[in-house]
C-alpha cells in the first residue's frame, strides 16, 4: 500500500480499525489522518463511500481534541456536519486536516478540510463534549 511520506500508523478506536489502517502525520500544528480507499471503501456506484469519509473526520477531529485536552479528559461528539464538493475513487489517498475553532471549559468547536490527493473534496465541522473521567476497561482501546 502506498502510504504518503510522513505517515505512520495510527491507533485510534477499535471502529477505527474497521475502516482503516488509518495512518497520522504529526508535523503540522495538528494531526493529520489519513486512508488509502480500497475497495472495502467502495459504495454501491463503486466510489468512495460518503461514510468513510465522516467516520475518518470524526476520528481526525475527536483525536486531535483529545490531543489538547487535558488528561484523562474524553471527547465526546455531540454534533459533526460534512458537505461535499465532490467524491473520491478507490485508490485515492484521503486526508483530514483539522482545526481548533473554539476551546472552552467543556466545550470545544473544531472544524476541517477533506482532501483527496490534495484537492478540497469536503468541509467538516464537529462539536465535542469534554468528559472529565477516566475510562472504563470497556472503553480501554487495544
């Protein structure tokens, strides 16, 4: 699998293993996740499937919310909008970079691009709740 220079695996949530590997680059101010589509991505129409792509901004905006919380702090998504410019094909290399919005108390507002091969393909928006708790062992990621 051809895998952009500066990515490595990433381990997120056990979803998100289903859909990955799911790789990070960390150089910029935030991280940037990323998937090569294959055809596991694929929809009905044989494109990129528009699921893939929320799942990966909701995890590209919960770990990088995650990254500037305060541990044991858990981000908790309360609300995640995407539109769409266009699609993306299988084989193409799909990234999400985000962005901090506005950080409060236990509330933060985050945003993000979806680009694929380096073209602006979606916009994306969530909102997370910060919970200030430890995990259970069942919430424990592997």
């Amino acid at each position: 699998m051809d895998i952009p220079e500066g990515f490595e695996p990433y381990t997120a949530s056990a979803f998100a293993s289903t859909f990955g590997p799911v790789f990070v680059a960390l150089a910029g101010a935030a991280p940037v996740l990323g998937v090569r589509a294959t055809d596991q991505h694929a929809n009905a129409m044989g494109r990129v499937h528009g699921g893939l792509l929320l799942a990966l901004a909701d995890t590209a905006l919960g770990g990088f919310v995650r990254s500037i919380v305060a541990e044991p702090a858990l981000a908790v998504t309360i609300d995640l909008n995407a539109s769409f410019m266009a699609g993306a094909r299988i084989g193409q290399w799909i990234e999400v970079h985000p962005h901090l919005d506005r950080k409060g108390q236990s509330i933060v507002f985050t945003s993000g691009e979806i680009r694929c091969d380096g073209s602006l393909i979606g916009k994306v928006s969530a909102t997370f709740f910060i919970h200030y708790r430890t995990r259970t062992d069942r919430e424990e990621i592997a």
